[in-house]
C-alpha cells in the first residue's frame, strides 16, 4: 500500500516548487481520501494553478512520472478561469469529496447551492440510467463493477439531497440510505438481477424529479 500521507506531501512539494505561486489549491480525493483504498486504488489528486498552459501540463507529467507509484497517480488538474467557469453542478464531488492539503477551495469557487444539488442528482441518474441500459444490451457482466461504482456517488448525492449530509465514506453511506438504495450499494445477485435493480433504482429517481425544466431552484 502506498504511505498516502509521505506520497502526497512529496508531491506537494514538488508542485511548490515547480510552480510557486501559480499553485493555489491542492487536494485528495477518492479511495485514498474516504479510507477505502486498496492495492489497486488510484491516488486521485486535484490541482488548481492560477492558469493551465501546455508547458504546464507537460511539466505536470513530469512531476508525476518522477513519483513512485506513478502509474496509480490519476485526478483533476486545471486552471482558476477554467474550475470557475465549470458548471456548479458538476463541481459537486470536488467540493464535498476534496481534502484540502494546500491552499483552500474557499475563494476560488462558491459551494453548491441546492439547485446545483438536484441538477447533480438528475444529471447523474440519467448518465447512469443510460449507461446501465446500454451496457445490458450491448455489453456484458463485466461492466456491472463501474456501474455499481457509478451508483455510490449517485447514491451519495441523492443522500445529500434528502438529507444535507455528503456521506464521507461508504459505512456513513449505508446509515443515510433506504432499503432500496442499500440494496443496489450491496450488489449481490446474479448479473440480470444486479442490471434490473440499478436500471430500476435509477428509473424511480427520474420519475420522482419530474419533467426537467429551467434550472432546479435553489
């Protein structure tokens, strides 16, 4: 297992002094951020610089190439104009899901608004939904492990919405979810099983937000 604590400090400094600074956020998210990591788990870093170029790109993969490990390093990396201008929705698990460990989010981006809550929460489940349907009738088992891994961030941002709460991991995540919801988390059964009851969860999500219209109200 990696020392995610010495690897991301090492990482760091080497973002300081690469960028000085340029460098205004850095952050850990997934597995390794929740405590659920593996031997096969990505180290999933958010960078902010004050701008995103390629001769900063290509500088990046370098730092990143001289880390051990490399090959699990995988994240988000833009610039300030750029996380600012995406949409607020889609910045949902940045916020939520992001240890800080240099700089703060705060001043860079405003925190979602329960709009941006429930446009996530509709705009997820319909990806989703889509995503299961099509892997049923074009793909095969093997995709159910993505899907199912979709589902927990689903989940979490249904839970979010209903109950204000971003579940820190998947324990906080069982003791905020419905029957139904721990049902499609736990994934057991066979295959077709496992397919009918995502596509369904998803489908009842749909049906309970309505019609899409202008943007969800805050």
């Amino acid at each position: 297992m990696v020392d995610i604590n010495r690897w991301t400090a090492d990482f760091i400094d080497k973002l300081r002094a690469a960028f000085g600074e340029r460098l205004r956020f850095a952050g850990l998210q997934g597995s390794y951020r929740r405590g659920e990591a593996t031997e096969k788990s990505d180290i999933d870093m958010v960078v902010v610089l004050d701008g995103l170029t390629p001769a900063d790109l290509a500088r990046y993969r370098a730092l990143v190439r001289e880390m051990p490990e490399a090959d699990k390093a995988c994240g988000f990396l833009c610039g300030t104009m750029e996380l600012q201008a995406w949409p607020a929705h889609d910045r949902l698990q940045l916020w939520y899901d992001t240890r800080p460990l240099f700089g703060s989010l705060d001043g860079l981006v405003s925190p979602p608004d329960g709009g941006d809550v429930r446009l996530a929460l509709r705009v997820e489940a319909a990806n989703l939904y889509h995503a299961a349907c099509h892997s049923y009738v074009f793909g095969s088992a093997d995709d159910l492990s993505a899907l199912e891994k979709g589902a927990f961030f689903l989940l979490r941002t249904k839970c979010l919405a209903k109950t204000g709460i971003y579940a820190a991991d998947r324990r906080e995540l069982r003791s905020l979810a419905g029957e139904e919801d721990r049902a499609v988390l736990e994934a057991r059964g066979a295959a077709d099983e496992r397919f009918t009851r995502l596509i369904g969860w998803c489908a009842g999500l749909l049906e309970h937000l309505g019609p899409s219209g202008p943007r969800e109200e805050a």
